[in-house]
C-alpha cells in the first residue's frame, strides 16, 4: 500500500497548526548564512501536498517539486493553481530522481530521509539530489535524532483536526525497533462530517532515526560536507537529548 493515499486527502487538515512559514523562514536564514550565493532555484524532495513550495515561490524563489504520492502532488498542483504560484510538480520516487537539470538548492522537510529506509537506498536518493545539485549548492533537510528518540521514546497519541464540517480523529501507535534504529507508526483514522463518518483509513508508516555520525558518513558518500546540525528552526542552537527534530545543512562538493 503506497503511504500517503487515502491518508494524504486528509495532510492539510490534520497538519493545519504546522509552521510552514516558520518553516520557511529557517530556510532562509540558513541560505543566507551558509550559500556561497543565494540559491533561486530550488528542488523541494518529498514535496508532500506543496505548503513550502508555495511559501517559497511567493517569496521570490524558483521551486520544483517531486514527491511519490500521487494523491499529494494533486494536491499540491491544485494548492499552486489556487495561489497563482508558478511551480512545477512531479510524480518521482527519489530513488529514482530525473529531472535532467540542476538547481541552486535542495530541501527535504519533514522526516523526508526518514522514509528511506534501507542504507543503499539512502545513499541511492542522496546521490540523486547531489547530481542534480550545482557545485556548492546547499542541501537543507529535517530528521529524528537518535539520542532524542531513544531518551524521550514514542508514544500512543490521539490528535483531532478540524476543518469546516469535517472532523478527523487520528490515533498513532508507535513500535521501536532499537536494533534497526526504526519505528513503525500504525496510524488509524476516523473522519466524520457533521457527526456522520465518512471515512475510515488505516496505515502503517516506517521512519528510520539516525544519528550524527550516520548522517555525516551518508553526506560525504555522496559528495555532500556536513556544515551544521542544530534543532530544528533554530540555527544557533546544538542538538540534544531532547530535540527529536534536527536540521542538518550540507553542501555539496
């Protein structure tokens, strides 16, 4: 079953409190700290339903977007046409990257190098971006951090989404696996409209945690150098036990 199909009609709805703004704003900071020259085009992998790509392009930045779920990029083509956000979208697994150009930068938000789970094929998806990357071009990307996800560990979770009429009732339960350094989150879903359900949706995602080192040893295999890990919107801030998001910013070379 292909994650985020029946689960990612409901994306925006149920990520509606997301910052993706702030999100935004990070990335920019980051760009002017760390680009050798300010990127204006930029390859957003696992794009997902389009928010940053469209934050982005009002901003004055050139975007494309790739992402392997058919049922987001029709999102996202539709979010774009709404704002009248110039932006190409493309159905591609990053695995499989081809696009036969090359971009000032590249970002991948929200846990995007966590849905890649076996080691070939992270090295396979970092090779691609790099190769469709400028020489010292920029790639900003988010991850769970080990030392947070072993320290803090998952949990049960509930959360409830509201838009309009539509009510969305999400239960998450997690199981780690230490050895594998994964969690496979079963995510089970209720959606209701004016108290009448509509929907019920269940599926189980996989997302790999890493830590510093391996992020380090998978950049330089593909010809990336580690410039900074910190917290997550938080540029000046290290890594702790306690940051279960982490940004990682590389160059490549």
């Amino acid at each position: 079953m292909q994650i985020f199909s029946s689960y990612g009609k409901y994306y925006d709805i149920i990520y509606a409190d997301k910052e993706y703004e702030k999100e935004c704003d990070f990335l920019e900071e980051a760009f002017k700290k760390y680009a050798r020259t300010l990127p204006r085009t930029i390859l957003d992998a696992g794009c997902g339903t389009g928010s940053h790509a469209v934050s982005l392009t009002k901003r004055g930045f050139k975007v494309t977007g790739v992402d392997a779920s058919e049922t987001m990029i029709k999102i996202a083509e539709a979010k774009a046409k709404k704002n009248r956000a110039d932006i190409d979208f493309h159905l591609m697994d990053l695995r499989n990257l081809q696009l036969n150009r090359k971009f000032d930068a590249c970002i991948g938000m929200f846990t995007i190098v966590g849905y890649i789970i076996e080691n070939e094929d992270v090295k396979k998806v970092l090779s691609n971006i790099r190769r469709h990357l400028n020489s010292h071009s920029l790639f900003l990307f988010d991850f769970w951090y080990g030392p947070a996800v072993l320290h803090i560990r998952p949990s049960p979770r509930m959360k409830i989404a509201e838009k309009d009429d539509v009510r969305i009732t999400r239960f998450a339960e997690p199981d780690l696996n230490t050895q594998l350094h994964l969690c496979k989150v079963k995510y089970s879903l209720t959606v209701t409209e004016k108290k009448k359900v509509i929907d019920e949706i269940e599926e189980t995602h996989i997302v790999r945690y890493f830590f510093a080192e391996e992020i380090e040893h998978f950049l330089e295999g593909a010809n990336f150098r580690l410039l900074r890990l910190c917290q997550f919107l938080n540029l000046a801030a290290e890594p702790t036990e306690k940051d279960w998001n982490v940004a990682a910013i590389a160059r490549a070379v």
